[in-house]
C-alpha cells in the first residue's frame, strides 16, 4: 500500500507500509530543524492547551523527554485498557505500531489514533504474519485430531489478532499470560502460541507443562520443521519469534552477577529466554517490574533484564535502592525509541490545524474479529 510522504509540505513522494496507513507519514521539515529546545517548549505549550481533546498515553520504554508528556504510562495491558476507556477525541499512542492498532479497535468511532512516528513498528511482531500463520494452522489441521487454540501475544499484527478472534482463540500480554493460558487449556487440549516463543515457554513451564512437550514451528522451514508425530506429542507449538531487544540478556549476564555482586536481584522480562528467566530471581511484565522495585526496601539491589530506558528511569527515580541493567550493554528499543518530541510537536500542530496527521486505522472486517479476541482477553485478566 501506498503512503505519502510530504516534505516541506510542497513535495510528495510514496513508501510502503503497514496496510491499515492511509495519512500522511512525516511532518513538514520544519519541524526536523527546530532545536530541542524549541520543540519542547513548543509541546509543553500544546500539550496544555490541546489537554482536553488528546490523551497521551506512553509505554514504560519510551524516552524521559516522551513520558514527560504522557497522561498515563503503563504495559500494553494497562495502556489498552486505557484507551478503552478514555472519552477525549485523540489518543496520542506513544508506543509501537501494534499497540496502536490495539487502542484503535478498543475505541469509541468518534475518537482517533495517532502514532507519532509511523515507522515505530515491533521486530517481533514482524516475526509472524497471516500468510504464515494461515499455512500453520492448516499443517496442524491435517496432523492433529486434538482441539487446538490459538494464542497471540498482543505484540502482533491486528490481523493475527483477528485470526484468533476468528479461530476460538484469545490474546494474551505479558501480565496475563498465566491466567489467559490456562483458560485457553480449558478449552482445548493443545496451543499454537505466536510470536514470542519464550513467553510461550515460559509461561507453560511456570504452570507445569514440561520443556518436552513444546515444539517450536519455525515458518521459515517446511512444515515448521516440524513431523507429525512431534505435533501429536506435543501440548504447545511455539512460534519461532522472539524480541531482539530481551534477547540481549544472557545466562553468563547472571553468571557474572551472582558471582561479583550476590546480593544483588535479578529481576527480567518473560521476553527473555528461557535459561534467563528460569535463572532469574523473579520475571515479570513491566508493570510488575516497576512495582517490584517499588515495594522492595532500601538499600536493595537490582539487576534489572529489560530494555534500558526504563531501567535508567527506575535508577533516577529510586535512589535509594542500587538499580543496573543486568546487560553490560545497552538493550535499546530503537524502535520505541523512535517516537520524538519534535515528532510528537508535529502531530500536535497537525491536530490544532485540524488536519492530524499519522493516524492508524485498522479495516472494520479486522476490527470486527480482533475485538472479539481483545475482549474476550480483558473479560479473563
Ligand atoms: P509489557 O510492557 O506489556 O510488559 O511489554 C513489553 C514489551 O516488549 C512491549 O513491547
Ligand atoms: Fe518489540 Fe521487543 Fe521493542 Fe517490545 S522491546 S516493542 S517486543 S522489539
């Protein structure tokens, strides 16, 4: 599909992107040459004067200068129940592409989405799309007799959100993937979970299901790489897809720690891989990361396996406790980190000129089947 570009509002030009785009994709270049200063103090005076049409809503990874403006911050589950139920006329999604898809088939018909940057997108959501998923689900029809449900994380394209809703299946996030599983085992007898093989796996081992029986369906190869007989044995077929970012934290990471600084927690995300999590003192989404460390007394340490604008955040905001990427590198979502404020300046004047810009907008027939998959997950979490 075809988006326009416009620059220095007198050219255009054409990219491709997700489907679901139709506006215009980058603001005018003025923006792009103002300085820092200048954009912030131009936000700060739109963001008060815009407060009762726009919403903001920030994922924890965005960067200080971005969570500054939000309204709310949260984890997907706490930022789509959010947009469900704001009533203001712009939810400014400062996240990724798949989260504002979300917000956009939870809200009212009267309200808009906007992305700030469009090309803020997921790498692993990218890791799965309909076509692949399509010719899973129809290999598994033909090897297996059992009930299979389909389980996509919320980092997923809203067509595989669709393709669940179609399919008797649910969504899950990061904070509810326990309860949405096991409810998800009450209604068949295996899973076919997407895109993120590691919460897949951590997640069922955490409930008892043991490693041997879960296979991984890897798209690239023929018939996932997968034989019949591995799939009838199998409770859970994972997906080959993982998040580049988390894949960052290792066992040596771990290693290194309990041997120099044993006093020290870690702490991780479910997107780490399983010999991570499994290693770890506790796992948990970002919401529960935060209030974790909130929780914990003073004088506490903490090596923290997510991504580093948030660990960076919780070091500055909790002096009293010792706070360290548990990473010697920095694990950054670049594509999180995408979302500006010169962009989010050009999408707020773009609302005040009254023709907003960046808007996502997910086709009805998608909608119509993700939602009931999106609110089938909110009725169990
Ligand atoms: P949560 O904030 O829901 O834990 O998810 C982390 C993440 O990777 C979002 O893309
Ligand atoms: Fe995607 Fe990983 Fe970035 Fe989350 S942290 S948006 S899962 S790439």
């Amino acid at each position: 599909m075809d988006l326009k570009l416009s620059v220095n509002n007198s050219k255009t030009t054409s990219i491709n992107f997700h489907d679901n785009v139709k506006d215009d994709y980058l603001p005018s270049i003025s923006e792009a040459e103002l300085s820092d200063e200048k954009v912030l103090n131009e936000l700060d005076q739109l963001h008060a004067e815009l407060r009762d049409q726009v919403i903001v809503l920030g994922h924890h990874y965005q960067q200080d200068d971005i969570i500054r403006y939000a309204d709310v911050t949260g984890d997907s589950l706490a930022l789509a129940r959010e947009a469900k139920a704001s009533t203001r006329r712009y939810i400014m999604f400062c996240g990724v592409h798949f989260m504002a898809e979300t917000a956009d088939i939870l809200k009212r018909l009267d309200q808009t989405v906007i992305l700030p940057d469009l090309h803020a997108g997921c790498s692993m959501a990218d890791m799965a799309n309909r076509q692949y998923i399509d010719q899973a689900w129809s290999t598994l029809e033909q090897w297996t007799k059992a009930r299979v449900i389909p389980v996509t994380y919320i980092n997923s394209d809203a067509k595989l959100k669709a393709f669940v809703g179609d399919h008797h299946g649910v969504i899950c996030t990061s904070s509810n993937a326990e309860k949405i599983i096991r409810w998800a085992f009450a209604q068949g007898e295996k899973l076919l979970f997407f895109p993120d093989q590691h919460l897949g796996r951590n997640t069922c081992y955490k409930m008892g299901i043991p490693l041997d029986q879960m296979v991984v369906y890897n798209p690239t190869m023929w018939n996932g790489g997968l034989t019949p007989e591995q799939v009838h044995k199998a409770k859970v077929i994972l997906w080959y897809g993982y998040c580049s970012v988390h894949q960052g934290f290792t066992l040596e990471h771990i290693k290194r720690i309990r041997a120099h600084r044993p006093e020290t927690t870690v702490i991780v995300h479910p997107e780490c891989c399983f010999d991570v999590t499994h290693n770890a003192d506790v796992a948990g989404s970002t919401n529960f990361i935060i209030d974790y460390i909130r929780k914990a007394p003073a004088g506490t340490s903490f090596a923290v396996g997510t991504e580093i604008n948030l660990v960076n955040r919780l070091a500055r905001e909790f002096p009293d406790k010792t706070i360290f990427s548990l990473s010697p590198y920095q694990c950054l979502c670049t594509t999180m980190y995408r979302i500006r404020p010169r962009w989010l300046l050009a999408t707020y004047r773009a609302i005040k000129a009254g023709s907003p810009i960046n808007i996502i907008r997910v086709d009805e027939d998608t909608k119509r089947s993700a939602l009931v998959a999106l609110e089938r997950m909110l009725a169990i979490s």
